[in-house]
C-alpha cells in the first residue's frame, strides 16, 4: 500500500462511481420504484463512513496489516455493491 491518502481516494472513487452508477440507472428508468436504488445509495454511504472511520483508526497495533484489511474490505463491499447494482 503505498499510502493512506490514496487509500482514502480509493474509498472515495470506488463508493462515489457505484453512487454515481446507481443516479445513472435511476436516469435511465424513470418509471421503476427507487426503494432498491436508494437502499444502495445508503450502503454506499454508511460504507464509506466506516471505511474512513476505520483508517483514521490510529489505536490499532499494526498498522500496515489493519490498512491491509481495510483494502479488502473495500473490495469486498465494493463488488457486493455492484452486485446489487446489477440486479436491477
């Protein structure tokens, strides 16, 4: 990992283009029920707020293996995004 500032610009790209894929769906199907699309957008949000809580989170013993993690964790949640995205 080369640092935490492109790590949190990862978190940022990554949530904000599956937030911005989901505005565009909703663009492209003005006649469907935006409960699901909103449902994603919320994830979205409530996942970047525990992604960043969880870098800023200096009271971990290592580090480097905790950003690690959080790394995972965005792709993990990312494609779990995404996903849900595709579903509708």
């Amino acid at each position: 990992m080369a640092s935490i500032r492109n790590l949190k610009k990862d978190i940022n790209y990554v949530l904000g283009d599956i937030i911005e894929a989901v505005y565009v769906w909703e663009y492209a199907n003005p006649e469907t029920d935006k409960k699901k699309s909103d449902a994603i957008i919320d994830e979205a949000i409530s996942t970047f707020d525990d992604l960043i809580a969880k870098v800023n989170d200096k009271s971990v013993d290592n580090r480097k293996a905790h950003l690690k993690s959080v790394n995972a964790e965005l792709e993990k949640r990312g494609k779990a995004l995404i996903e849900k995205l595709n579903k509708l």
